[in-house]
C-alpha cells in the first residue's frame, strides 16, 4: 500500500468513428494535455473523504458500503465499488479532484474522472492496474451502472491507451489498439465549444442505442459490425439510415488511418467533413448550436469541421488549413500521453 498518490487522466478528441464503439465498430481518437487530477492520500478508518475542488463539494461514505448518488458522487462511489468487485483492497482515503477539463463539452470529463479515479484507489492499494482494457472496460461498469449512462469504451480506451504525436485506431470488436502517427504539418486541429451542455444520460444518446439494437434484431445480426449499406435499405426510417451512419462511418476510420499515413490532410479534412454530415443527417445528433459552431469554424479556414463525442450539442472538431489563425473562443488540441499515476 502506498501512502499517497496523484494520478492524471486526459480528455480525448476522436477525429472519426462517432456511435461506433458500442457497435462494435473502429474509431480514431486521441488523449488531449487537458484532464482530470485526482490526488489520494490514506486514510485510517476505512473511509472516504472526497472533494470536488471545482464544485467546493464533498463526499464521505464507508468504503466497504458506497451507496449510490448523483453527479460527481457516482463516479466516486462506483469507482470504490467497483475496484472492490475486481477484488481491489481498496483503502480509507483522502480524494481531492480538480479538472482542466470543461464539462459536459464532448471531450469525455467523465471518462477522464473515472480513469483519475480508479488509477489513484488502485496504485494506493498496491494493485495497480496491469491491463489498460481492463481497466477501460471497469470504468465503463461505472458509467454504465453508478452513472445512468450506457456510453462505450471510446473515451475510457483513449485516455487510458493515449501516446503523444499519434491517433489511436481501436477496433471495438477484438479490442485492439494501434497508433497511427498523427503529424499535422502546419495544419492545426482546434476545437470550439458550442456553449451547449450535453449529458450522455438525458440526452438522446441512450434512444441511439436502443435503435442500434432495434436494428440488429430486424437483421438478425449481433452487432452493427456485421451489418452493410444494402441491409440498412431493408429497414424502416430512421433505423436505416442509423445503420449507413454507423457502416459508412467504419469505412471512414479506413479512410482517415490511409490519409494520415499519406499525410494528406486535405483527404482527412473530406472525411471530417462527410462524419459530420453522416452524425447530422443519418443519426441526427446535431443541435443549432453545433451548425452554428462548424460553420463559424468553417468561416475561419477550417478544410474540415464536425461535431465530436455523443452530440446533443458539446464541442465541434475542426482541421485548419495552415494559412488560418486559431479563431476567438477555439482552443487548439494536440495528441498527448495516457494516464498515469505519479507518487505525491
Ligand atoms: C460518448 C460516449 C462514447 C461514444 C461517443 C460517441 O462520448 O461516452 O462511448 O459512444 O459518445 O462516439
């Protein structure tokens, strides 16, 4: 057991593959420099003190008995449940949270809060994680259980699994994980918040999903993975045009992992562009607010601009040709390393 520990867990940005990890599908994402700080001291009692530095909020539950909550509280106590349930001897503890993460603006806050979470009650009670998808696949049961929200494994696998200077291709179906160089040139990637909060759990997010399964049963298929263009003809509206969002969106993860490799950036910024028209037209998880912000991205020099994480609003993903300044409100983002714990 240690006596204390810092773990950091980033957000992450997905350049394409959006609603295909719970399809079994591919993605292309990659760990940000902005996360979630989690600092962990033992404590003796077999209890939990946490707080919430951003919110001025606290929390103390018995560590053998968390019950469930509601906001930042669920992550906590799922993450101590949970960690127990993997047969983690998890310890009385201190827990101080603090963010560089905005939240509910599609960059995966909650994600990054789960990974700080578990990474820093696991390395205090001596056992470390030893297997990353592991690890992503328990803060899943977090989000899924504690939290209400049925998310994938995309932003747990991101900032879990991110390496600086390049993109992650993850297969949802076999779980495998490859870097993919991911050098820009003087071509910048930026994101700018649309001011529209969205929550995985009240959004429509969970509808998409009971559509994707409504899908698969009409086709008889496991999982969207299996699914083409010419079955997605055969179903009823919208369950069809859900399906040519989640295959043609495969098949531009394809497309990207080929144009980074040419580094041709023009070609990633088409694909960019063709998911972003996919998640508003075929899965319709677009809001006014996210048009607003592609185009005021795209009236700023953007080749490519789209809408990132759930949708319902959050942040927009745009490529900018080397010539265009960085416009008012966006940020500039760039690939960095995954999580990691550090002694205090
Ligand atoms: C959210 C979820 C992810 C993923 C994306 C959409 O970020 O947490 O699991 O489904 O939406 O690609």
């Amino acid at each position: 057991m240690r006596s204390a520990v810092i773990a950091f867990a980033p957000g992450r940005i997905n350049l394409v593959g959006e609603h295909t990890d719970y399809n079994d599908g591919l993605a292309l994402a990659f760990a940000i420099a902005q996360g979630v700080t989690v600092r962990a001291a033992a404590l003796p009692g077999g209890r939990i003190e946490a707080a919430a530095r951003d919110f001025g909020e606290e929390d103390r539950f018995p560590v053998a008995e968390p019950s469930p909550a509601r906001g930042w509280r669920a992550f906590v106590r799922g993450a101590v449940a949970e960690l127990r349930r993997a047969a983690v001897d998890v310890p009385g503890a201190s827990l101080e949270i603090s963010a560089t993460l905005p939240r509910g603006a599609g960059l995966s806050s909650s994600a990054a809060l789960e990974v700080a979470l578990t990474l820093a009650l696991s390395a205090l009670a001596g056992q470390p994680a030893a297997d990353r998808i592991e690890l992503a696949q328990l803060c899943s049961r977090i989000e899924n259980e504690w939290v209400g929200a049925q998310s994938g494994l995309l932003d747990q696998l991101a900032s879990l699994c991110g390496r600086p200077d390049h993109a992650l291709r993850i297969d949802f179906r076999s779980l495998a994980v490859t870097p993919v160089a991911l050098d820009l040139g003087a071509y910048k990637l930026v994101i700018l918040d649309s001011g529209e909060r969205r929550a995985n759990a009240s959004s429509g997010y969970n509808r998409r999903r009971d559509e994707c399964r409504e899908a698969c049963a009409l086709l008889g298929i496991p999982s969207l993975r299996a699914a083409t263009l010419e079955m997605a003809r055969r179903l009823p509206d919208p369950l069809g045009r859900r399906v040519r969002h989640v295959v043609s969106e495969n098949g531009r993860v394809e497309d990207a992992v080929k144009a980074l490799r040419r580094r041709d950036h023009p070609a990633l910024a088409a694909v960019i562009d063709a998911s972003h028209a996919s998640l508003r037209d075929d899965y319709e998880v677009s809001t006014p607010a996210v048009e607003d912000a592609v185009r005021r991205l795209k009236g700023a020099g953007a080749l490519g601009a789209r809408v990132i994480g759930g949708g319902f609003g959050g942040s927009v993903l745009g490529l900018l040709s080397p010539d265009a300044r960085v416009p008012a409100g966006a940020v500039e983002v760039r690939s960095g390393p995954g999580a990691r714990v550090s002694a205090s």
